[in-house]
C-alpha cells in the first residue's frame, strides 16, 4: 500500500490558471495597443512578463507538491531516499526548491528554467516554440535594470514579445493538459478511498459510494454503512470516520467519539497525515 500512495493533483487546477492567466494577457495586450506612452507601455510590458513568469511558477509548484517523488531531481543536496515522498507535509522542503526556481525565472537563463519545468512536468518540450523568449526577457531586464529610461520601446515590439509568450503558455498548457488528462476529480476520490482504507473486504470503494455508469461518484452509500459498521474493527471506524467528516456530519448512531483512537495505537499514521493533507488541499473533494 505504501508504494501506491496517490499523488494529490487534479487536471483542472492547471486548466483553470492558465485560463486565468491567459485571460490577463489578453487584457494587457489589448491595453497596449490603446496607448502610446513610453510609461505606460513599458509598464504593461512589465506586467504581461510577470504574468508568464508567474504561470511558469505556478504550474513549478502545483506539480512539485502534487508529485513530491520528483524532489529527488530538483533538490540532489537533500539526503532524498526513496520512501521520503510517502510522508506528508513536505510543504517546507518544496517552498525552498520553488525559491530557488523563482530566483532562476528572475536571475538566471530563462531557457535553463523552462528545461528545469520541462523535466519536473516530465514532458517533451519540441513542439513549444521558444523562440524569441530571451529577446523578451532581455527587453524585460533593460527596463526594470539596465535601460530603465533611455530603453524605448513601441506597440509592435511589445506585440511582438507578449503575443509569443501567450502562443508558448498555450502550448505548455496542451501538452500538460495530454499528459495528465487522467487525473480527475474522481481518479483522486477513487484512488485517495482505497489507499487510505487498504484492502479491507469491508472497505470497497465501490461498495460506500453509488456511482453513475462512467464511474464517477454521485453520493454516499449510507444503507451499505448501516449493513457493515457494527462488523468494522477499531481501527477501519477511526480511519472511516475521519475520511467521512470530510463528507458530512457523521450520524452518532453509527460512529462515536469514544470509537476515536489514540494516536499511538494506529498502526499506520501516514494514512491520516495523508487524509488531512488531502483535504487541507481538496476540501470540497466529495462534495
């Protein structure tokens, strides 16, 4: 069961920035081509750059903490072993690794960074068409750094950068959106279910939840409950009542707080570092 632990992300977080992202640039685009101004050009300019490079980070992150495993490639000064991923809460370690990213996004070579997030997506970056993205960060750095006044810029250059740069998030989007098109709300809700209740004959998944004909969770089977939970032992009442709260309240007919067990008597405590990390993250999951 370890070995198969779910990794916490769901498609649509991703599809839903970039359509929030991507929205934005439109917006700075078409203030761009309603002025002329040398200050105000050049601060939309600023603003649609910082609108990518805070997509690229965004998506950095969300993966990162949805696919801890990956760690082991962006942090080799971390004594990494194999089973740190299966521990919950590494909020700390992956905050420093996304510091670093963002100094990269700012500091350093941005084709380096883009790599960087190609390798942590773990997708093939040939068909994104980079071209030009170091024109626009240098375009970027001189009228933030170098050439804050003297550096004069015009609608059809600032088209030009911001246009491209809208044209690679899409990209980026598709192909992250075909890699991971499988994880949906209900792969989560399916996957989280069974590896925090194991292999229980009184757990199934699909025996708690009524589903429709494509699988995918329509309600709580509370009849099923009523039929199992006098036969459930100590332990499955504890990790079940705090999967359940998460749905709605429990009905003290069929659970107690005196069922609840201490914290040292639960053979596996992953499991419910597991299920508060997940519904800190999802708590509307089973609504």
């Amino acid at each position: 069961m370890e070995n198969n632990k779910p990794n916490l992300f769901i498609i649509d977080d991703i599809t839903n920035s970039y359509n929030r992202f991507l929205l934005e640039l439109d917006s700075v685009i078409s203030l761009i081509n309603k002025d002329s101004g040398q200050i105000q050009l050049k601060s939309y300019y600023m603003y649609g750059y910082a609108i990518f490079e805070n997509t690229l980070l965004d998506t950095y992150k969300q993966i990162l903490t949805s696919f801890p495993e990956r760690i082991k490639s962006e942090a080799p000064i971390i004594n990494f072993s194999n089973k740190l991923n299966e521990f919950s809460l590494l909020g700390a370690v992956i905050e420093e690794i996304v510091a670093d990213f963002s100094m990269g996004l700012t500091y350093g070579n941005i084709d380096k960074v883009f790599n960087r997030l190609g390798i942590a997506l773990d997708i093939s970056q040939k068909s994104i068409s980079k071209s030009n993205l170091s024109d626009a960060k240098k375009l970027r750095n001189n009228i933030t750094h170098d050439r804050t006044i003297d550096e004069i810029v015009t609608v059809e250059i600032l088209n030009k950068h911001l246009i491209n740069l809208k044209k690679i998030l899409q990209e980026l989007q598709n192909q992250i959106e075909c890699k991971y098109k499988d994880y949906t709300k209900d792969k989560l809700r399916k996957d989280a279910w069974k590896w925090v209740m194991g292999t229980s004959s009184l757990l199934v998944y699909e025996e708690h939840w009524k589903l429709d004909n494509n699988g995918n969770m329509i309600c709580y089977n509370f009849d099923y409950l009523e039929k199992t939970v006098g036969i459930l032992s100590s332990s499955e009442k504890h990790i079940l009542m705090l999967y359940l709260v998460n749905y709605s309240t429990l009905n003290e007919k069929q659970f107690s707080i005196k069922q609840l067990l201490p914290t040292v008597s639960i053979n596996n405590k992953n499991r419910i570092a597991f299920i508060t990390e997940l519904f800190n993250k999802y708590p509307l999951l089973l609504q």
